[in-house]
C-alpha cells in the first residue's frame, strides 16, 4: 500500500488497568493488527496546490435558492497505472461549498446517478425531520429529492454527507461529501472572509488505498475502524497552500471515518480559535492545538510573516483513559498542510474580541434528563431499529442528556437537528474551546459528558431525528438511536413506518 504522510509507526503502551487476559489478548492483536497496517513507508510525491472546493452555483426560484447536486461516480490518480475509483457530487471527488444566508428558504436538488440507494445528511443543520437526509430519507439509484426548508441558525461551518443505514462508511470513505456554510449578517467584521483566500475550507480525511489504488475499509478487526495511511486534504497529498495575506482562516472539517487528529502548528505557534461545529464562539480562545474527532468542525485563525513556510500537522491525540492508544491512532504525527506566504502579505485586521452572544441555554429550564451508555455497537444496550422510537421530545422544552462511553476505546456522539451546550465534564466546567455551540463531541472513556438542548420548530410523529456515534463503523453497525419531536399532549407513535416515497 501506498503513503504520502509522515505518520510515526505506533508504540506500544501500556494497557489500562480493568481487563481481562482475554480481553488484553484481543487488545494486543488489535494493536499488532494495527502497527502492520499503519506502517509507514515513506513516498516521494509531489507538493499539490490545495485545490479550493467551488462555491456551488444557485438561483432564486420564487424566492427560494435552489442548488443541484449529482451523486457519480469518479477516479482518482493516487497509485501510478491504477486509478482509484471514487465518488462526488458534481465531480469525481468530494462536492462544492454550500452557501446560504441566514433567513433564506434553499432547495437542494439531488439527483443521484449512483447504481445503488444513497442519500444525503445536512450535518449540523436546523430543519424538519423529512428534510434531515438521515437514513428514513434513502434516494434511490437514478432518482432525485428536492429537500426544502429555511436556514435559521448562526453563521457556521456545517456539512454534507451520505446517511444510507449500515452503508454511510463506505459512501463517506468513496467521497461524498461536502462544506455547507452559513452566513449571518450578525457575524462580526474583521474576520478573514474571501472564500479561498484568506477563508479556506479544510476537509481532512486518512484513507487506506490498496496495492491497486482501491479505497480500502479495515477488517482487521481493529475497534474504531478505518485507521487510514494515505492522507487527503480537500482530496490531494501533500498539499499546500500559497498564502498572501498577514492572517488566514482555516475552516477544518474532519471527515474521516475514524481518526481523531489534534491540529497544531510544527512550530507550536498560538492561534485564535473563533468558531465550534455551530458557529462562532463568544470570543476568541487562543490555543495551540485542537482536538477533533470525527465529523467535528472548528474554524481557526492564524498569524503568518513574511515568506514563511508553517505546517500544519496532526499531533499525537490524548484519547483519554483507553486501552493501548497507539492501536486508535493516539500515537500517530503527520503533516496537514503547509502555509507557504509569499514574500510580500496584504494586511488583516485583527481578530475581533467579540465574536458573537450565545444564549446560555439554563439547566434550571430542562424538563427531564435522559442517559445514553455507548458500548460496544449499542447505545443503552440496543442495536439500531429502525422502526424504533428509542427517544419522545416535545417540543419547545429543554433537555439534558448525560452521555459516556464505557468501552476502552474512542466513541463519539452527535445529535440530529439541534445544536447543543456541555454543561460539565464529570462535574467540572468544560474547556472553553468547548463554550460554544456543538453538534458532535468526543467521548473519552469512563467520563460523563453533561450537554444541554432545546428543541424548536419541528414536528412529526411519523419521521424520526437520529442521534449515534460518528465513528462510522460504529454507526453502521448500530450504533444509533432516533427519537421524534412531538407536540404537547400529542400520542407517540408505536413504531416508524419504513415505506419510504423517493
């Protein structure tokens, strides 16, 4: 197999204490597994100007912005002789930016030319449940849906991607998938803004391709899954980025189907984090490295001189308290993305101080509380039924879910439709680069995540949300629940029904 990253070979760690021989064996194996599969051998390819996913095109139909995708099928040239089949929307790999603005209705178009049912996730977005693109909304081969609904959320890098039950891994890893930015007039001036200059979208993702340039999935066993060796951003290697203005804004979106990266800069250079999955924060938190685990979003700006050359890289990753680190990719380094400035830099202004005003959503005000266990492929011990209704919310109220992860090894845990608050982390207030708005979050073994929702607008008693772990893997084979938003008073559907119209 082939491989363009520098990714350091894992280690061996010791295991955390709480298993059994048996358990140690498969762990080691796993780890043994592992350490074949990650080996690096480094490649001698060529630097890539980082390709700028398009602004994707739209109209104004009766007052609507409507835009066209089209799920096909592509190649990509990454092993020399062999070309890489793919997928994309409206190209072989990946799919445009999405662009709307706060207040307007948009209609999506999605044709899909596929040979087999796909469908498409709005991830991070507010909007009716048959709108949602989950697994209850599947488009079948040679097929179009017209999803339509109002954008009313704050300014935020949210995105797009494939949701077909027990498939969304595969899809994912092919390609699909996509930006969708939303625009607030209410966001502050100041901050870099020229889409693909000084704005960038970053779309991360590890893949493990074949002696023949097939996109691989692991079934080595190993527990989180696809822990890929080849590298794509914005879906080239090596890739870099020619700089021309004193500040840039990274918009970064892990894609990938398992790892978790920890962004950094090679010199360890401070940057202002200003914005979380949904939206900007209420003021910019500087750090040094960001943690994102799968289908996590953070935007980030960053101070670049003169002629400078600065890497982005992914650093070694605190997992929390799992088994053998190294075997989830915890030990893993590698390269990103160079910034290479040019000798001569447009100024910028500075980073404003404050980014925007986030209503605290009040525990006093939550209605109930709810508890997930994440184990193993289950959440609170069940497997994924769609005809299930796991969850009822009414809506209007707010809740408060605990979350934790009782297995030795990464989960993560995203929520449909809503954007919610971490109120506490085993009791104790959060980081602040978690003080914003989130729809996705990691969940490090033996800890409770305490988050807090409100549930607005949206009804239906017949078409479910989701809520599962987005290592996809994990969300293929079932782990994922769904709960349905009803009103006050109104009766709970026994099951869902699966007869699907598109």
């Amino acid at each position: 197999m082939e491989t363009v990253s520098d990714f350091r070979r894992p280690s061996r760690r010791a295991v955390v204490g709480g298993f059994t021989s048996l358990g140690l064996l498969a762990l080691t194996g796993t780890l043994a597994a592992c350490g074949r599969q990650n080996e690096i051998q480094l490649a001698a390819a060529p630097a890539t100007s980082l390709p700028i996913p398009p602004v994707a095109d739209s109209r104004v139909e009766d007052g609507i912005r409507v835009f066209e995708l089209e799920a096909r099928t592509g190649t990509l040239d990454l092993v020399p002789g062999f070309p890489t089949t793919s997928a994309g929307f409206n190209g072989p790999y990946l799919g445009p930016t999405l662009r709307a603005e706060r207040g307007e209705h948009v209609r999506v178009k999605i044709t899909n030319s596929l040979d087999e049912v796909t469908s498409v996730h709005w991830h991070g977005m507010h909007l009716p449940p048959e709108m949602d693109g989950g697994p209850h909304q599947p488009v079948a081969a040679g097929s179009t849906w017209e999803p339509e609904w109002l954008i009313d959320q704050p300014a935020a890098t949210l995105w797009y991607h494939p949701h077909p039950h027990g498939e969304t891994q595969r899809h994912v890893n092919l390609g699909l998938a996509g930006m969708f930015i939303v625009d607030d007039a209410d966001a502050p001036e100041g901050l870099p803004s020229d889409y693909g200059v000084d704005d960038v979208p970053v779309i991360v993702q590890d893949k493990m391709v074949g002696d023949e340039g097939d996109f691989l999935l692991d079934s080595s066993g190993n527990e989180v899954g696809t822990l890929g060796k080849t590298l794509l951003v914005n879906g080239v290697r090596n890739a870099q980025l020619e700089v021309a203005s004193r500040r840039i804004r990274l918009r970064l979106l892990n894609a990938a189907p398992a790892r978790t990266f920890n962004f950094t800069f090679a010199d360890s250079r401070e940057f202002a984090l200003i914005a979380s999955d949904g939206g900007l924060l209420t003021a910019p938190v500087p750090l040094t490295s960001i943690r994102l685990s799968p289908a996590e979003r953070a935007e980030i700006v960053v101070d670049i001189e003169p002629g400078e050359r600065v890497m982005l890289r992914s650093a070694g990753v605190e997992l929390g308290a799992v088994a053998v680190p190294a075997a989830f990719g915890g030990d893993d380094e590698f390269d990103v993305l160079e910034l290479r400035a040019a000798g001569e830099l447009a100024p910028s202004s500075s980073v404003p101080e404050t980014l925007a005003s986030i209503e605290r959503l009040r525990e006093d005000d939550a209605v109930g509380l709810r508890e997930f266990r994440l184990a193993d492929r289950k959440i609170n011990s069940k497997d994924m039924d769609m005809g299930r209704v796991d969850e009822i919310v009414r809506v209007g109220t707010t809740e408060v879910w605990e979350v934790r992860n009782t297995n030795p090894y990464p989960h993560n845990f995203h929520v449909h439709d809503v954007q919610f608050q971490v109120l506490a982390i085993d009791g104790e207030e959060p980081p602040p680069e978690l003080g914003g708005w989130k729809d996705t979050i990691y969940l490090e073994p033996r800890r409770v995540y305490r988050i807090i929702l409100r549930f607005g607008d949206y009804t239906s008693s017949s078409v479910p949300y989701m809520y599962h772990c987005h290592l996809l893997l994990h969300e293929d084979e079932g782990m994922m629940g769904q709960f349905v938003v009803l009103e006050k008073g109104e009766a709970a559907p026994l099951r869902i029904s699966m007869d699907h119209d598109h």
